[in-house]
C-alpha cells in the first residue's frame, strides 16, 4: 500500500533533499503529498520515487524544473495510458472467454442425414 507516511523533514532526509526543497516542488505541482487534518504534509513511498527522479533529472541530466515538468507531465500520462490498456486488455480477454463459454454452449456435434445411398 502507498499511503503517505513521512513527514517532510523525513522525506527530505531520505532523498538528501532540503525540506524547503519539498515545498518548492509541492508549489510547482512537481509533488502532491498527503496532509493530515492538520495540515501536515506527508509523503508516501511514491512521492519519494518522483523526488528522485525530479533529482536525477536536475543534476544527471542539467534540466530545468520547467523541463523536470514536461517529463513527469508525460510520465503521468503514459502511466495513465498504460494503466487503460491493461484495463482494455483485461475486459477483452473476460469478453473472449464469454464468447468461447457461449461457442461451448451453443456448438452441437453435426450429423449428416441419411441418405438411401449412404444406407448400404
């Protein structure tokens, strides 16, 4: 289960980040963690997974947040597709098996008349 967990001063040391960091990601949209009733933020394993990453691509790959934006932006959204395929698989493969079970149903072994000169 990947519910929010940590704390920001927790997240930020896990991924060697600096909290105000986190809330300069959260304020770009960049992240979304959790808030308790309170209002305390918290992050989950996933928050932590897009943090490094958002890391990875500023330092290894020199992007600019604008650019660390479009590529999450495009990860969402292959996610999402991808997440509707595996739904689109799933119902046409329960579609197939319906059809099949009906086949079974439905197929009757064929047997051909009789003819007189068959009869023999």
């Amino acid at each position: 289960m990947d519910r929010p967990r940590y704390m920001i001063s927790v997240a930020a040391e896990l991924v060697g980040m600096h909290p105000q960091t986190l809330r300069l990601y959260e304020a770009k949209r960049l992240v979304r963690p959790g808030r308790t009733p309170g209002g305390t933020r918290l992050y989950s394993e996933s928050d932590l997974e897009r943090l490094r990453l958002i890391q990875r691509l500023t330092t290894e790959h020199g992007l600019n947040l604008a650019g660390v934006e479009q590529v999450l932006h495009m990860q969402d959204e292959l996610n999402r597709m991808r997440a509707r395929m595996e739904r689109v698989e799933r119902e046409l493969r329960e579609e197939i098996a319906a059809v099949h079970r009906s086949y079974k149903r439905e197929v009757m072994l064929y047997k051909p008349a009789r003819t007189p000169a068959t009869r023999r």
